[in-house]
C-alpha cells in the first residue's frame, strides 16, 4: 500500500548500518572484487601449470599434515607414489592404515590423486573398470564431444595438445586422461570396488570392505570420486506405461548410436546436452526423431564470433550481466522457441538450469527431420504414444535424457538427503552427524570427503583442478584441528550445506564464482590453525556433532530406476 501522511516512514536497522557502513564496506568490496575477477589470476581458462607448484604453500601444508612426525617430506610423497598394483593388493602388501582411498579413476579421482602426490598425502586408488576414465569410459556414445570448450574442460596443472579441436570426442577425451595418469605416475587397482565402509571412532580410522579383498581394510581417510552420472533420472510416466510395447531406456545405457536407432521411431525426452545430441543422432541414422518436452528450453550456440561461447564469457562480467549478454546473442541468433513449435521457456537463460550448449536441434528441425512435442499424456497401446499437445505418434524406443541423481550409495550410512542433495559441509566434507547408541555422544567423524559433487555449468577442468588443490589442503588442515574441519568452516563461514535452485533438479555452479570462492579459500587457509589457535583463547566452541537437515536413505531412487521395458532381444543383445 501507499504510504499516507498519517503512516510514519521508518528505517530499519538493517537499512541505517548500511548506510552507515557504506563508505567503508564499498571500497574494501571493490578491491575484492578487483583482486578476485579483474587480475590475470582470475580467469581460470589462461592459469597456468605452474600456477599449482607453489614451493611455499605445498611445504606449508606439508608440514601441518605431518607435524612433528620424523618424516622426511620428499620420501613420504615418494611413498605416496609406491602404491602397490593390483597384482599385490592382499592386507599385508597394501600397508593402507596411513593412506586415504580415492574410489574413482574418472575426471575427479585423477585430479584429486595428482593434487594429493604434490602435497605428499599418502593414497591408494582404485576403480572398478579396467581402465581409467569413469563416465569418458563406459558413460558415453560414439558420437559426443564436449560441450563446453578444450580450454574450460581441461585440467590447468597438465593442458590438453594443442592440436586438439575446440571441442574434443569421447575417444579424445579418454585418451587425455590416460595421458594424465601417465604423467604424474598414479598406479591405480583396477577391477576393484569399494562395497561398504564403517567408522572406528578409537582411532578415528575407516574400514572399507573391497571387492578383491575377504576382510575389510583399515584407511585413515576415503575420497569418493564416484561422480554424478551413475543413477540415471527417469520422469514420471503416465501409469498407462505398461500399455507400451516398444523400449524405454536411459540416454546413457546407448553406445552404439547408429546401430541402435538404424530403422527406428525415436522420442527422447528432455532437452539438456544429451537430449539434443540423442535426438539430432536419430534424425541422421533412424526413421524417424520426435522430442517430448515438459517444459520451454534455451538452446545456445556452441560458437559465437569465432570463438566457443562459454569463452566469451569473462569473470570479471557479474551473472546479470552473463544473462543479458546471452539473451542479446539468443535474440538475435536463434528468436523465439515458440517460432520452432516448442515452448517459451519459463526461466531465464543460464541461472536457474543447466545450459544446452548444442543449437543443432533448432536447425533439425526447421529442415523437418525433428518433430517437437510436448510430454508424454499416455500410451494407447502397442507402440502408440499420446503427447500433451493432442499429437500421436508410433515409437519404437523411447530414450529418457533426464539427467542423474546426486546419490553416492558408498556413503549413504553417514550422509542426509535433503530435496535429494547430500548435505555435505562445503560440498566436500561429510559432516559428523552419528551418535553412538548407548552413549548418545557424536562418533567424530572425519576424514570422509565426497569430491565434485556439484555441476560447473560448463568448463570443469580450470575449478576442478583448483578444487582438488584446496581439497588436499583440507585434509592437511584436519591434522592442525581436533575436530572435524567441516565443522570448523562451518563456524568461521566458509562452510554450509549445499542448496539448488527450485527450477533445477542439479546442484549447479557458475565457474567464475565458483572459482573466485576457491581462491578466497587458497589466500586464507593458511591462517586457519591461526584462528583455530584464537578460537581456543578466546573460548570459542566448534561442536564435535552437528545437526544435518534431512533424512539417511539408501533406497529413494529404487523405484524410478526401476524402469525395464527393453523387450527387443536384437536391442538388448546391442546394449550388452
């Protein structure tokens, strides 16, 4: 309502300290500002390798983690680098009581195991495929490359040939990580998966149960690197789906793309990177290509003036201005959906959801070779599909691009859900949250990290490498305070529990901020012990036990992966 005569205005207090603080918190604000976005620092896509050898700082934490241990730094990180092959991997050969394990060889795992070799942190690392790689392995078809470009995809501390393409295959992204592993020697056991692990809390130790091995093995600390494309996201089907005669199926269990859409009906569902990429890919080798889409989606050019767009974005440009500056290329690049038969979309570009980095799906259909629709309605019977349009078309594969669940079942027993996000302190540190039954006293966990939980909007490389970097200075840091790190950020403000947005089922982050907390992380890290130290003086308190929101779930997601209906045994013997 208006304000009256008869209404007093008044100033909250709120309002009146920051206008009292204005000119002092302003300035100091836009040196941070400066300092973080506008250096040659600041731009993750020109870091150099050198950029993560700095002497000093790796020294510095070298000696937080091993203390006053008679430990002579250069033969620990030589040790950490002796990690014996799956050949001898039985209890007594692997000696695992002083070392982390890192489940995972993809993207993430390699990162973490070079960043943990520069900091001399002792590590065994296994993966459970024969070879290194993860979702660049078995997660992906014949025809993806990436989406956002070789420079933000790569890792900082080893780039990518410069022969490369801007945007690289699957065949040469795996080929880059094998190189990876090769230069910094990370002897990784193969064919090995982690089953189940168990806190001890005398001794503050874990006990993982391994594929290869009959008893579980002591560590002093686990890294899961498990990723977040292992559980696929099915939709909601109308409960006709039994009706439909034909194949459902995840976007990700196809490899052989021509094989498998040779001669076929295809509808995929969604509209992300691989939803565009499935459905153009059966436009080209199937019959015919139909998309299903519940609601509107930006389709942004993989290039612009030359150059990948993700490129021309610039750290220093705050996220209103991003969205601005992509809704300009939009309107004059591609117009409106609506002119393509599809949805406006509900958003706006680039902020709530996940980027579609891929316009080719615009082009296939003004050429008629895509047919957009909007969701499922129902089956009719047979292979006949009833769209929300009114629209009815016969399928004979239905391939389901929804995405994945941020789930990591190998730590289900010690971490919450909350609107299906892992409530992990920072978005790497499991928090301790356990009582022991009979006591009622917190177990004091530590030592359990989940890594690279979050989803960069494009370009993981740059953050990732810097992230690694800062997450082995944690777990150096662990060893200079008593209580769960976590915790401990957590009461200085650096710590918090992971939050998406409503419109998005991901945890999403933008890359610039994302690296600009990274680097705030980098120049005062060094000072924590500092301010363990004071907090201690001044009788500060850091609890041993913390309240998680949420609840503890091993089986939220049974029932929507529970999805079977591949009766074409010519398709299941292709998808085996």
């Amino acid at each position: 309502p208006i304000l009256t005569q008869s209404e007093p205005r008044t100033m909250s207090l709120k309002a009146l300290l920051f206008f009292i603080f204005f000119p002092v918190t302003f300035p100091l604000y836009a040196i941070y500002y400066i300092l973080l976005y506008c250096m040659p620092h600041s731009d993750p896509v020109y870091i150099k390798p050198s950029f993560f050898d700095n002497k000093k700082t790796i020294s510095y934490f070298r000696n937080l983690y091993w203390g006053a241990q008679d430990v002579d730094h250069a033969e620990s990180a030589k040790n950490s680098e002796d990690l014996p092959s799956a050949s001898s991997s039985n209890a007594a050969e692997l000696q695992t009581k002083d070392k982390f394990l890192i489940v995972g060889a993809g993207f993430v795992g390699l990162s973490t195991a070079s960043a943990f070799k520069r900091y001399g942190i002792p590590f065994h690392i296994i993966d459970k495929n024969q070879e290194v790689g993860g979702n660049w392995l078995n997660g992906t078809y014949n025809g993806v490359h990436i989406i956002s470009s070789r420079k933000t995809t790569e890792y900082k501390d080893f780039p990518m040939p410069d022969d490369y393409p801007d945007f690289p295959s699957a065949k040469q992204m795996l080929d880059y990580l094998k190189k990876y592993r090769k230069n910094y020697d990370i002897q990784v056991q193969f064919n090995c998966e982690a089953k189940d692990l168990e806190f001890e809390p005398e001794d503050k130790s874990w006990l993982v149960k391994l594929s290869t091995e009959e008893q579980p093995l002591k560590f002093k600390g686990v890294v899961v690197c498990d990723g977040h494309h292992s559980i696929p996201r099915y939709p909601k089907f109308p409960e006709s789906r039994n009706l439909f005669e034909g194949v459902i199926m995840h976007s990700k269990q196809v490899k052989d793309e021509e094989a498998l859409y040779r001669g076929k009906r295809v509808c995929v569902i969604g509209g992300g990177n691989s939803g565009v990429d499935m459905a153009v890919l059966a436009a080209r080798f199937g019959e015919a290509s139909h998309v299903s889409h519940r609601r509107g989606y930006w389709f942004l050019p993989r290039t612009i003036l030359g150059m990948p767009l993700v490129e021309v974005i610039k750290p220093w440009m705050p996220v209103f201005l991003q969205k601005l500056l992509l809704h300009i290329i939009l309107f004059f690049v591609t117009g409106k959906m609506t002119a393509y038969g599809m949805q406006q979309p509900d958003h706006s570009v680039y902020a709530e959801k996940h980027p579609t980095i891929n316009s080719d799906i615009l082009t296939f259909i003004k050429l008629g070779l895509i047919k957009p629709h909007g969701e499922i309605k129902r089956f009719l019977g047979g292979k006949k599909v009833e769209f929300a349009d009114g629209s009815v078309e016969e399928l004979d594969i239905i391939v389901c691009s929804t995405g994945y669940h941020n789930n990591h079942p190998l730590v289900n027993k010690y971490v919450k859900y909350n609107e299906r996000l892992p409530q992990i302190l920072a978005s790497e540190i499991v928090p301790s949250s356990i009582r022991d039954e009979e006591t009622g006293n917190g177990l004091g966990e530590r030592n359990l990290y989940v890594h690279g939980i979050s989803q960069v909007r494009y370009g993981a490389g740059p953050v990732l490498s810097l992230a690694s970097d800062i997450l082995a200075q944690l777990v150096c840091l662990q060893e200079a305070i008593p209580v769960n790190i976590g915790h401990f950020l957590d009461v200085v403000g650096a710590g918090g529990f992971p939050k998406r947005s409503e419109k998005c089922a991901d945890l999403l982050s933008d890359p610039h901020e994302l690296w600009g907390l990274l680097m705030t992380a980098r120049w005062t890290f060094p000072y924590m012990p500092a301010v363990w130290r004071w907090f201690q003086k001044l009788g500060v308190k850091v609890p041993e036990h913390v309240h998680v929101p949420g609840r503890f779930t091993e089986k939220e997601w049974s029932k929507e992966t529970d999805v079977d209906h591949i009766r074409d045994k010519d398709l299941i013997d292709q998808l085996e």
